[in-house]
C-alpha cells in the first residue's frame, strides 16, 4: 500500500491528526484554561473575590451548615429514580459530609452523600452541594456559574457529552490516538532536531505554517506525551472497569480485609451515635504534621457513617508542596482516637499519583503552573497549524479538480479554532451582561457560548467559498476581529458592572481578576495582529491574481 515505512507513518499522522485534531484543539485549549480555572471563577463571581483562608472550624461553622442540607440536587436525584425498581423515600439516608478547599479556593466547597436505596448498583450515591463564604458562612447563589472550574475544566475531559459517558470516551480514544500521532511524527521526521530550531515566518503560508508546525510540536514534546498519557490513566477505571465487573469479588474481599485490618467500617453501624469534637481531631492531625517538619493546613476533610456509632473522621492535609497526594489520618468520630494512617505509597501508587497531580495541578508553584500553561497552548498552535497546512497543500489541487474537501476541511478549521475562542469570550461577555437576579442564568451563560459558536460555524461555512478559488477563507480574519471585540468588551463590562478595573486590581495584587483582565487584552492583541496579516496577505493575493488576469488579457490582445 505504503512505498516504505515512513509513508505509512506520514498517512497515519495526517488523517490521525485530522479526524482527531479537532477534538484534540478542545481538549488542549480548554485544558489550558483550566490550568487557572479558580482564577477564572473569581472573575465570572464577583461575590467570591476575597482572599483564600483556612478551612473554618467545623464544630462551630461547617457543622450546622451540614445539618441544613437535607436534599441532593435534583437532576442527580431524579436520575436515581430511573435506576431504582422502587420509588425512593422522601428523605434519604446521609452517608457522608465532606468539605473542600485548596490554596487558590477562597470560597469552601461542602457536600453530602446520600444512599440511594434498592439500587442494583453497589454503593449508589448521589449528591448534595451548597458554596459558602469562610469568612461569615453565608451561602453563595447557586444559580452564578462557575465558568472555570464547572464549564471549561469538565469541558476538556469530557466535551460536555454526559449520555452513556460518551464525551470521556470521544476524548480518551482522540488522547490515544494522540499518542500514535506523536511517534508516527516522529518517526516521518528525521531532521526532528534541526526542525527544533527552524522557524522561516516570511516564507509562504505553507512552508511557514509548516516550521511552526514541527517547532511546536518538538518543544513541547514531553508535553504532549506526559498529558496524553496521564489523562487516560486518570480515567482508566471508566475504559477498563474490571474492578466493578469481572474482579468485582475480588475487589469486595480486599475492602472488607482492609476494613478489618484498618478499622474502617464499610458500612454504618445501624446504632446512633454521637460525633466528638472534630476541632480537636484536626489540631491533632496539624500537631503531627508539625512534628513530621511538613506543617500545613487541611484540604480535605471527610466524615463518614454520618450519625452512626462507627462513624469515622478523615482528614487530608492541603498538600500544596509537593505534585502527588499525602497520606490520611483517621479518626474515631465517637472518641475523637486516632485509629488509622495510610501507609507510605508503593512504587506503582507514586507513580500513578504524581502523573494524576502533575495533571490536575494541585501544587503551589506559579512557574510551573505558568509552564503547564504554556504547553497546553504549544499544543493548541501544533493542532492549528497541523489544520492550515493540510488545506493549504490541498486546497490548489482541490480547486482546480473542482473538489471541496478542503473547503470544508477548512471551514471545521475556523469553528475549531478561532469559533472556540469566540465561544470562550462570548460566555465571559454574557457572564457580565445578563442580571444577578435572572432565574437560572447559569444555563443563559452555557446558552451563549453554545450560541457563539454554532454561529461561528454557520459563518465558517458561508465565507468558505473562497478556498473553492484557493484562497484562504475570510471568515478566519473575520473571527479574528470578532476575538478582539469581545476580548476588549468583557475587560470594560467587568469593570463597569464590578469596579474592579484594572487600575485597581493590580494596585491591589489581586491577580485572579487583574490576570484574567491581562489575558484577555493579551488575546485581543494576538487576534488583531492575526487579522491584520491575514487580510494584508489576502489583499497581496488578490493583487497579484488581478496582475496575472490583465497580463493574460494583454497577450490575449497582442495574440
């Protein structure tokens, strides 16, 4: 089929690198922005721009708060209707409390668990959730969206597809065939460490989008590979669910011996009990780390086998300064004992938890934040170019065979790219345009990115008629400016309707809203200098299309 290895090798990363690209570009893009996702969330919430604090004390704070909720949320609850054979009480058993935080989180996360009875599947939950302010307790509104963290991040894992999981899989198998992508490139280059530094941006569109092509995709190598590769491991248990399938009595067998060894009851007594001072549990768990010269603060703390006389304590120290998880210490919730650590990790379970924490970033280092970020980027410019070069080596052949392969090839290209970046903005611009009291404005704000940029793709579509003529198609200069617009607009809306202008905002250091604010303006100049160079080089085209067409003309009439 293939002359010789490297054919075969060059088609797969081609039509690899097509078909999957454009899942891939969400994928990155949005994973990019993930890496300041609470950042983002400050911006979108302008009620949660205070500073990061300690996790409050539960005795007197977070315990009362519990109590109060009683309900799961409701899309949860009424799926749990459809897999139960009976209907559910009306009020259901509480498993667990847990509350979260993280350094860059100055709001705190609380959830309740609750049992979902007569279920055919093993340990069914659901949940309930409330967002309260550290400093005070007061409840946020649950209608404000949580752009960063509730919208772009899930959005990169999963595209949003929640039927049957099928935007994990969509996501996993692109991430895979990823993989193969990166060694048949490597394998089709052979000057792979001249092309590290080979970078011609006057030459022609194809030769130049070609260099930034191989540059991007060399530098960030290791990149694409840690992050391809982590992502599917973080999901491994979704494609390969042995544990809850063929080893599921294997897996049974080893929680109840650990829960014996441990004393950390799988299920709940059945006999009420009463719940001591957590307080004290947490100032013992600090002391311990003090001793241990790695003090700190507690991220994760969890109550189990709420209101049962074996109910247990878990308590999770931030973590912060180090890329993996730190082990556990549990609690007796009745005496307040402690009656568990984790063990040091083994080999394999390191490994593992550093991929998952080098991947979901939990570590305090603003410069490898930064770095992470700047991969993801170097991997979103490898896809685009990866696109521009495909149409623009086939869009001549095409036009003069009269195919529009790659007019539609293009046209996927500009919804991808500048179309998502579109969608990105137009969520933040309405994000500050719709009112704080409108009922359910969070699905508004989902409504106008989906919006944007089914948009975005109608107009790729009608302006891609000039690739038919092998042009390059105006809607990508169009949208550029669109980009800048928006970018602007939401860095004007934001501090109208907050006062937070910038001004102010870097006066005060405050950088979750003044990075954000940068970032978009940042945007906004990128997009303008784009448009400007691809309308000079569409008016150079022209020009010199017009030249031919009157020499042809003027030999037509000396002929």
């Amino acid at each position: 089929m293939f002359q010789n290895f490297r054919m075969s090798m060059t088609w797969l990363h081609t039509w690899f690198g097509l078909l999957l690209g454009f899942v891939l570009m969400v994928a990155f893009f949005f994973g990019s922005l993930s890496v300041f996702d609470r950042e983002i969330d400050r911006w979108a919430i302008p009620a949660t721009r205070i500073e990061a604090r300690p996790m409050p004390s539960f005795d007197t704070a977070l315990e009362p708060i519990f109590r109060t909720i009683t309900d799961p949320d409701p899309d949860e609850l009424a799926a749990a209707k459809t897999r139960v054979s009976q209907p559910l009480p009306d009020k259901l058993t509480v498993m667990t409390w847990s509350a979260f935080t993280t350094h860059r989180d100055p709001v705190l996360r609380m959830f309740v668990e609750f049992e979902v009875p007569n279920s055919p599947l093993p340990d069914d939950h659901i949940h309930g959730s409330i967002t309260i302010d550290p400093r005070d307790g007061k409840q946020l509104p649950e209608n404000r969206l949580a752009i960063g963290s509730a919208f772009f991040y899930p959005m990169h894992f999963s595209l949003h597809l929640t039927w049957a999981d099928i935007g994990y899989w969509i996501v996993g198998f692109a991430a895979l065939a990823m993989l193969a992508a990166l060694v048949s490139g490597v394998i089709m280059h052979r000057k792979i460490f001249r092309e590290f530094f080979t970078f011609r941006p006057n030459k022609k569109v194809q030769r130049s989008t070609l260099d930034l092509h191989n540059l991007s995709g060399v530098v960030a190598l290791p990149f694409h590979f840690l992050w391809a590769l982590s992502g599917l491991i973080i999901f491994a248990g979704l494609y390969f669910p042995v544990l809850g399938t063929m080893m599921r009595p294997l897996a049974e067998a080893q929680e109840k011996l650990e829960a014996t060894q441990t004393g950390l009851d799988l299920e709940p007594s059945g006999t009420p009990g009463t719940l001591a001072s957590v307080d004290g549990m947490v100032a013992e768990a600090k002391a311990m780390w003090v001793a241990r010269g790695v003090p700190g603060e507690v991220g994760f703390l969890i109550v189990h086998h709420v209101g049962s006389s074996n109910a247990y304590v878990s308590v999770y120290r931030d973590n912060t300064d180090q890329v993996g998880g730190g082990p556990g210490l549990h609690f007796q919730g009745s005496t307040g004992k402690l009656i568990h650590e984790d063990p040091p990790e083994g080999a394999v379970s390191a490994v593992n938890s550093f991929l998952v924490g080098m991947h979901l970033q939990r570590f305090k280092h603003w410069t490898l934040r930064w770095l992470i970020f700047a991969g993801g980027i170097l991997s979103s410019v490898c896809i685009v170019t990866g696109f521009v070069f495909f149409v623009e080596k086939r869009k001549r052949q095409h036009s003069e065979q009269r195919r529009s392969g790659a007019r539609w090839a293009d046209a996927l290209a500009v919804t991808t790219v500048t179309g998502m970046v579109v969608a990105t903005l137009a969520i933040l611009v309405a994000n500050r345009l719709l009112p704080e009291e409108l009922a359910q404005r969070d699905l508004w704000e989902k409504s106008s990115f989906w919006a944007a940029w089914m948009l975005c793709l109608v107009h790729a579509i009608w302006r891609s008629s000039a690739v038919l003529k092998a042009r390059t198609s105006p809607a990508w200069a169009e949208q550029c400016w669109t980009i800048v617009l928006l970018a602007i607009g939401a860095v004007v809306l934001n501090a109208v309707t907050t006062g937070d202008h910038l001004f102010k905002t870097l006066s005060e250091a405050y950088w979750p809203v003044a990075g954000t604010d940068l970032m978009l303006l940042a945007c906004a100049a990128l997009a303008a200098i784009a448009a400007r160079r691809l309308q000079r080089r569409a008016t150079a085209v022209a020009s010199a299309a017009a030249d031919d067409q009157d020499e042809e003309l003027r030999e037509a009439r000396h002929a």
